[in-house]
C-alpha cells in the first residue's frame, strides 16, 4: 500500500479518501471471485462462452480475484509497426509479445490475427488469447479512420482463442456500419463460444471543443451503453477527464443526442471517480465489466499514471485496466514491473471500491 500511496503522490488523498460517491456502490455489481456465476450463468451466453469468461478471469497474478490485467499490443496495424515498435524492436518478433503477457501475469493476450496465429500452437493453451477482429488501417492516402474486419470468427476460433475484439469509433461517419458489422461478429463469436470485448471509442472532430469530449464522461459512458446493447461482455474505454459532452455539442443551433441535467447533477461529480463510475453504470451497472485502457507512453511517469488509472477504476467498480504502449515501448523487465505494479493495485485490500 506504501508503494501505491507513493505512485499517487499528490492524488493519494484524493483518491484513496473519496467516499461519498453520486452513485452509491450498493446499486453496482461487483467485480469478485464469483463474477461469472454471479454475473453471466443468467444470461443468454452459452456454456462456452462461460468457460472461455472463467479462462480469462481464473488466469495471471489476478486469476480468482474477478479483475482482469490485459496485454493489448495491436498497434502494430492501428497505429502502423515502425511507429509503435521503433522503441524496442523486439516486440516485431510475435513471440516476444505473448512472453510479456505471460511474464507479466496478465489474465490475457490481445492481438491481431497474424501475431496470435504465428504461435497459437506453442501458447494458446498457455494463455488466453483475444483477437482483435477489426481495425484501422494508415496506407490508404490520405489516411482515413474507419475499422474494417480483417479476418472471421472461425479462424479466432480455429487458434483456439478465448475471446475477440472489436473497436467501433461512436460518433464517426461510418459509426452505423460498423454496429452492424460489430454486432453480427458477436453474434457469431457467443455462437462459436468466444467472449467478446469492445473498445468503445468515440471519433468525431466537432468532439473536440473548449475541450477534448472524445475523453468526456456523458459520450462515453453512451458509448458504453450502445457497446452492452449489442453484447460486448468486456467494455473497454478510456478513462474520463470531462464531462458536459452532450451540453457542448447542443449549442447555437446544434441540436445533438439527448441530455437529462441530472447527468451532471446527480448521477456525477467532477471526481475522476464518479466520471469513471458513470461509465460503469452505462455497463448495466457493471453487469459487463469496465475496462480502462492505459493510454499512449509518455517515458518516465508512465508507471504512475497506470496506478492512477488502475486505482480509478477499481474504487469506480470497474473491472481492471488494459495496458499496452506503456508496457511494450520499454525493456521487457521494465514492462513486466509496470504491469505488476497496476496488478498490485487489484490485489491490495486496502484499495476499496468506493
């Protein structure tokens, strides 16, 4: 706990004492040992979609606790190879990217098809692996942003995958279509037994105001709530630093969404916890599980920044932390450390849900 205290520094106060949060923790369900039982045994997902939910939740340092630790190195193609891997060329070699998984203690492994495939049969039945299913690619000129399917279901399945992902970019031009594609793909995956995850980003130019509401609490945590509609069991999202989205974009002559001021009265607070909290009431109140991604690598503070992400979104109610460039662009070692070091907050008893 000492040591967590020191990553928060000035935060510590803030964030280990916030106990009066706008949605009480009594209206939440949980994240636990028993998460699966608790949680989806009731729904329509099918025996093997269950088993594949136990596989990720048993597995890594925080296997049993109900809080997952994911490695997400999908960059290679969302943010293009030579970009994402010039800081440390090894992580070209597929291998060395289910290693760190694994070294790190990680729940599970996310990549593309081609990296899990090269080496399915020597790690998946080692760790669980989820593939991302769609992505943006940067060759096309000018560049674009919109997430296409890069492969099938059966094929995740053939390699023995635990689960799949998808992102859809909410708010963008080509949002509507890729709901469809997204949610015939879950459909497909709970038929083949895979779980499924859905990075929840928002993509939109006019989100970018007064302030970035790409990262605000009300878009977001909508986001979420489209993301469950179409069974995500895992969200991913990235954590809030606003909010008053909706209220930004309904100006002048804008007419945008739908907007209830209680959002921002009684369901929310300017706390990161109660931002981040929202998000996880969008998830039916954390009947599927938030997951906060790490964000991009920024050097020294990386590691301080992960705890403090980490620390948010367990005593929000959330469900773990999906971390990737600030594990990947370092010395293994290094990575390993950071990644123990947000686990260490999952399983501190002394970082409570608020």
């Amino acid at each position: 706990m000492t040591t967590i205290e020191q990553y928060l520094a000035d935060k510590a106060q803030s964030l280990l004492g916030f106990s009066n949060p706008k949605i009480p923790k009594t209206r939440l369900h949980l994240p636990g040992p028993d998460v699966v039982d608790r949680l989806f045994s009731g729904t329509d997902r099918s025996n093997r979609v269950l088993v594949n939910l136990q596989r990720m939740i048993g597995h890594g340092r925080l296997g049993g606790t109900g809080y997952l630790s994911i490695l997400p190195v999908d960059q290679g193609i969302e943010h293009s190879a030579g970009a994402s891997f010039a800081k440390n060329p090894d992580y070209f070699d597929p291998e060395n990217i289910v290693k760190l998984a694994i070294e790190g203690g990680c729940n599970a492994v996310a990549s593309t098809y081609g990296v899990l495939g090269s080496v399915s049969r020597k790690y998946a039945h080692k760790i669980p692996f989820l593939v991302k299913i769609n992505h943006n690619e940067l060759l096309t000129y000018p560049n674009k942003f919109d997430q296409i399917m890069f492969g099938t279901i059966k094929e995740a399945a053939d390699m023995g995958a635990a689960a799949v992902g998808c992102t859809i970019y909410f708010g963008s031009e080509e949002s509507a279509r890729q709901i469809v594609d997204v949610s015939r793909a879950f459909a497909c995956a709970h038929e083949h037994g895979l779980a499924t995850v859905l990075w929840c980003y928002l993509r939109n130019p006019a989100f970018k105001k007064d302030k970035d509401y790409h990262l605000s609490a009300d878009l977001t945590g909508q986001a979420n709530h489209i993301g469950v509609t179409i069974q995500a069991d895992i969200i991913k999202q990235k954590l809030p630093e606003n909010n008053g989205g909706f209220k930004a974009l309904n100006t002048g002559d804008s007419s945008y969404g739908k907007l209830d001021e209680r959002i921002y009265t009684e369901l929310t607070s300017d706390h990161p916890i109660d931002l981040c909290r929202y998000q996880v009431a969008n998830c039916y109140m954390g009947r599927n599980g938030l997951i906060n991604s790490g964000g991009e690598s920024k050097g020294a503070a990386d590691t301080q920044n992960a705890v403090v992400t980490a620390v948010i979104n367990k005593r929000a109610g959330g469900m773990g932390l999906i971390s990737g460039r600030k594990a990947f662009q370092r010395p293994m070692k290094d990575g390993i450390a950071l990644l123990n070091a947000v686990q260490d907050v999952y399983l501190s008893k002394d970082v409570t849900v608020a």
